[in-house]
C-alpha cells in the first residue's frame, strides 16, 4: 500500500559534528507532528534513476516539536551517498516529501527493569527523542539508565551535552562517550577509549534487570545481539534499530 506523503520544509540546518549534519523541517501543511519518540521518518528524494526512499531517526522529543512545530533529524556524511548528497545540499525554505512515523524502537512499559542504551554515530537521535520521556522514567522510580554512544574522536559526540546534562540533574542518568581513535586531551569523566562493544562487554550485566536498546550500525548490532543472547538475554529485552542503507 501507499504511503501517505507530506512535505517538510526546511526551516534550519546546523552542523553537529564535522561528519553530521542536523536539519530540522517544519509540516507545510501546518499539521502538528504526531509521533512516538524513537520512531523514524522516510523521506522520496528525487534520485537520477527514480525515487530514493531513506529513512532517518527523529532526534526532537514531541515537547521541541510541540513548541517549534519542527523536528530535527541527523544525518551523517555517507562517501558517495545518494541521499546524503541531497540532504547537505538542501537549503532554508526548499521542501521535501516524506511518510511516516513508523517504527516500533520507542520505551514500553518494563516495570522495574533499567535501561542500557547504545548507540553508534547518529543511532543516538531515537534517545535524544526519548529525553524528556527518560526523564519522566526516572523521576518517577528507582530505575537506572545508561547510555553509552560510540564515535571515532571527541569532535563526533554528537547531542554530547544533552544528555551530560541530563546526567547531571539526574544522578540515576548514565552517559558515556565511547571513542574508538582519541579521547579528548585531557579525557574527561564520560569518556572511555575504544569500541562501544568493549565498554558493552566490560558493564555487569543482567538479563532479569535490565532492557536493552541498540541503534546504529549493523555490525556493532550483531555483536552485541550475539553477545547478549550469550549471556541469556531473552530476545523481546533486546530492542534494535538497524541503519540499512535501502536501494
Ligand atoms: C530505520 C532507519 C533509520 C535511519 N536513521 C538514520 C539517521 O537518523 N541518520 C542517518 O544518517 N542515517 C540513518 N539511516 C540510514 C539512512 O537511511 C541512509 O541509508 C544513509 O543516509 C545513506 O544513504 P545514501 O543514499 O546517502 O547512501 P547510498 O547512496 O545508499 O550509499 C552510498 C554508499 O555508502 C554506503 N553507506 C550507506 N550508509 C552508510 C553508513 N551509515 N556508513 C557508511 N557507509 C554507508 C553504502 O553501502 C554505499 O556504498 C537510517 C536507516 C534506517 C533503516
């Protein structure tokens, strides 16, 4: 079936670290935006031969998009990248068709279970959507959540400070920056060198107390899915979200 498209004008458009790119679009039919935060939009970008279909995580939580009447997405720099070419080019005003939400990567109710979170690259947009929510968790409960978010360098940490302020307002909040090349000189306290993998294999971990989400690159998806299911993880506790690049 069809998808129902609408166009999104771009209202603003920011770097985010030296490889993605934040754009944030407004409805041009005025409709509010109604979404669950993790969930996804595609956007039918003219192609040279036909239509490419790219989806890309929601990074606003429905809050920013209640008062800005905008959501944001990041999109990371791709070599040779059909889409992305598009998407670096586009300028203030010019207008994009899109569908959606879709997606079923959003927080169900796990009474009394934590949360690790993990993420590589803009994988990390359905969490920074899911802020306030998080927040609204812990408040409420004696629940842990910790987030961990793999890039290359300290350049890459992208919505760094969003959630190290969480972190700060609420000590049940956990952020660490996984940085696979460099740490920042000197490090600082939320950064641990290597790969994401590493720090996910090093944290004690427990299948009858925590949920896990996964986000990003296939690869690290797999490893830690295997890795999980190793130590009896059961596979509805292991919410993932693979960026497959489409035809
Ligand atoms: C549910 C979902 C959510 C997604 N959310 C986001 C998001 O929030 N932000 C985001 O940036 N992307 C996201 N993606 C990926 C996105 O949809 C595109 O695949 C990506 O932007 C590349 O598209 P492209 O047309 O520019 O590259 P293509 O022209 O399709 O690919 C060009 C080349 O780059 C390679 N390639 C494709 N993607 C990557 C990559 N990520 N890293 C390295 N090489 C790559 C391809 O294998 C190919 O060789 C998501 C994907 C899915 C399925």
């Amino acid at each position: 079936m069809p998808h129902e498209l609408f166009g999104l004008r771009l209202v603003a458009r920011r770097p985010l670290t030296p490889r993605v790119l934040e754009l944030r679009f407004a409805r041009v039919d005025g409709h509010p935006f109604d979404y669950i935060p993790g969930q996804f939009i595609t956007l039918h970008l003219p192609g040279p031969e036909g239509e490419l279909r790219r989806s890309y995580s929601i990074a606003s939580s429905p809050e920013e998009a209640t008062e800005t009447g905008s959501i944001a997405i990041a999109v990371t720099e791709v070599p040779n990248g059909r889409a992305c070419r598009i998407l670096f080019g586009l300028s203030a005003g010019e207008v994009v068709q899109a569908s959606g939400p879709f997606g079923r990567f959003i927080l169900r109710d796990d009474p009394g279970m934590d949360y690790l979170l993990v993420a590589t690259g803009t994988g990390v947009s359905p969490y920074r959507a899911m802020l306030p929510s998080l927040g609204q968790r812990l408040a409420r409960s004696g629940r842990e959540i910790r987030l961990l978010l793999g890039v290359r360098g300290p350049d890459e940490v992208l919505y760094g400070q969003d959630f190290l302020d969480l972190a700060q307002a609420l000590p049940a909040f956990g952020f660490t920056a996984c940085l696979s090349r460099f740490l920042s000189d000197p490090p600082r306290s939320h950064e641990r060198k290597g790969y994401v993998q590493e720090t996910l294999q090093s944290l004690p971990l427990d299948p009858r107390r925590q949920v896990v989400y996964l986000c990003g690159n296939p690869e690290m998806i797999d490893a830690s899915l295997a890795y999980l299911k190793s130590l009896d993880f059961a596979l509805p506790a292991i919410r993932r979200e693979k960026y497959l690049s489409a035809n």
